[in-house]
C-alpha cells in the first residue's frame, strides 16, 4: 500500500501547471493540515491498514515546502505505526522555500528522499516559466539537503520550451549531474488547457530530437531511464507502485486513491475540503478498463506486461511485436526497448 498527501498551495503559479494549486489562501494552512489528519484516519480504516503497511509516503503538490514542518508532525505520529521500517517517505520542495532549516526539520520527521522542482538551470527560462527560485537557490537546496543526510535527492527537468536547444539543455544536465543527485524527471513541455501558456501555445517546441538527446545524454551518465520520463542510479519505489497499479491512498484536495477497482476522489477547493474532508466521490472502474491501464503504465515503464493479463488476441499481437523487435519477453512479462513508442505499442497491442 502507498499513500499519498497532496498540498495545494505554491508561491507562484508556473505558467505550465494544470495541477491543483493555489497561490493565496496560505491562511488555511492549519486547518487545511487538520482536515488531512481527519482524512487519513477515515482511510486507513477504508483501506483496511495494518501496522508496517505503507511502504512508501509521498507529500507532492502544489509545493509541501510552504508548510511549517510543525504541521506535518501530527500526521507523522499518526502513521508511524503503519510505516514499514524501511519505508521510502518522499516530499517535493522548491528550492526558494526548502531552506536549510525546513529540510532539516523534515529529516527529523522521517523524510528520505526530497524531489526538487528546479526545472531549469538557465535564469532567463526560470523567469518565463514562472519559477519562484533562482538556479543559485537550487544548487544549494541539494547541497543542503545532501549535506544533512538525505539518503536520496532527485530534481525535475522541463524540455522542449521555446528556445531549448542542445547547448542549454546540456548545460541543464550537467549542472545537475554535477550535484549529488541519484533520480532525475525529465518532462517534456505539455501546453494544458486553463494554465496561463494555454493562451500561447506557441511557447511549446516540437522537437523530437531534444526528447533523444536528453534521455541519451542522462542515460550515458548513468541514468537508467525506468519509465519515459523518469532516469535514475535509484528508481523511485512510489512512481513503480503507481504502475504496477498498487492499492494508494489518496489524501487532500485534489488528490486521488485507488483501491483494488476503485477510484477516490476527495474534493478539490481547499475551503470545501476543509469544510468536509470526507466528502469523496467514488468511481469503479470495469476490468477492462483496468487492463487497458496496466498495458499503458507497463509499457511505458520498466513494469512490462504479466502475459497472464492479456487475452489470446493480445498475446498474439505482442508476440507479433517481439518479432519486429519492438518489444522484448520473459517467460512471464513482456517489455517495452523504446519508451517512446509507448502509446502506440499500447494501442496495437489493445487492438
């Protein structure tokens, strides 16, 4: 079982995110931590959670490092009997608000491994994409983090944004690389509807070539690609439970479970949440629509298929596809050699 804690507020909001953030109502932090505690209670009982059950915690956002660590000391002392012992227990942190002090405080708390939105290391695109940080801020926030003891630190990379050639993108890579990192995501630039690039979608490249070059360029250096847009020395336990469509509690507004052959829902306005963080919609979802998720996620991840999942008609295909050397298999899985052929692998295979 996983469990996942969603923080919806930002310091600024970047001009390419869709996610469930707010940039105002930091007056609702403590009830907002409140509400989650109410939340989790309800779905531990729901879930049916025993004690060393969670294997692995995630905080994302939004950005979690604009909450005290104070507020996050009441969940932790509620899960620390579910935790397993050697749990991995992740937080997302932006590099102008995960000060030295924040970082340390979470350590203390049991955080393992810290996710850096840092982006870019080039100033001028920061500016565009509307980052809050700097890329002085950044380097040091995994100096930090690193020399307080955080055992695994990752940062998230944005290509295919106008302008993005080789040379910066290589100067992005390497400045990480030069930092004591063991993951890195690595996302091309998506243009969603209702973010502000929305509006000028011209912002986003099309280039091909810069989605190779960046995933060779991390792989040559020792980053093993895991999934299309994650590369690492450390492959992140969470991100593989999502794909091998493991049993996830969702908690805070916006947030998303899944339990066996459902879906939860907790409501997405922070005052609504706030007001009733019970109030979940619930969605099942039909067999097939779980096996269309599991060849998707297997393909484009190091999951790979269990053929005992798939239909004759579908078997037959992706022997097809082992053929053409589009796919390679075990005796009980079937993997995807290009990532990026993912999707269309997904939807022959699919028929």
């Amino acid at each position: 079982m996983l469990l996942y804690i969603h923080i919806p507020y930002c310091d600024s909001k970047c001009h390419y995110c869709s996610f469930n953030t707010y940039v105002d109502q930091f007056d609702t932090r403590q009830a907002y931590m409140q509400a989650l505690y109410s939340q989790i209670i309800f779905e531990l009982k729901r879930f049916k959670a025993k004690k060393n059950s969670i294997e692995t915690l995630f905080i994302g956002g939004g950005t979690p490092s604009t909450i005290e660590p104070r507020l996050y000391a009441p969940l932790f002392r509620l899960l620390y009997p579910y935790l397993k012992k050697n749990a991995e227990i992740t937080t997302e942190a932006n590099p102008n608000s995960a000060t030295k002090t924040w970082l340390k405080e979470m350590k203390s708390l049991g955080i393992n491994r810290v996710s850096f939105g840092v982006q870019s290391f080039n100033e001028k695109k920061l500016k565009d994409l509307n980052r809050a940080h700097n890329p002085k801020q950044a380097i040091d926030a995994v100096l930090h983090a690193y020399n307080l003891g955080i055992a695994h630190l990752s940062l998230d990379l944005i290509y295919n944004y106008k302008g993005d050639t080789k040379r910066l993108l290589m100067h992005d890579i390497k400045t990480a690389l030069s930092l004591p990192i063991d993951h890195i995501s690595a996302y091309e630039l998506t243009i969603e509807e209702g973010t502000k690039f929305s509006s000028t979608p011209e912002v986003r490249q099309d280039d091909e070539n810069l989605a190779f070059f960046v995933a060779n360029e991390l792989e040559k250096r020792g980053f093993t690609p895991y999934e299309i847009s994650n590369f690492g020395k450390y492959q992140c336990k969470h991100n593989k439970g999502y794909w091998e469509l493991k049993d996830y509690i969702g908690a805070g507004a916006g947030a998303v479970g899944f339990l066996k052959d459902r879906r939860f829902y907790p409501t997405t306005g922070i005052e609504a949440y706030i007001t009733n963080p019970l109030a979940i919609t619930e969605e099942k979802l039909t067999a097939n629509a779980l096996l269309t998720e599991r060849i998707f996620l297997g393909l484009r991840s190091n999951i790979g298929i269990n053929k005992v999942s798939l239909t004759q008609e579908m078997q037959e295909r992706a022997i097809f596809l082992c053929k053409e050397k589009k796919l390679s298999q075990t005796k009980t899985h079937y993997y995807n050699n290009n990532f990026f052929l993912s999707d269309e692998l997904a939807l022959y295979i699919l028929g």
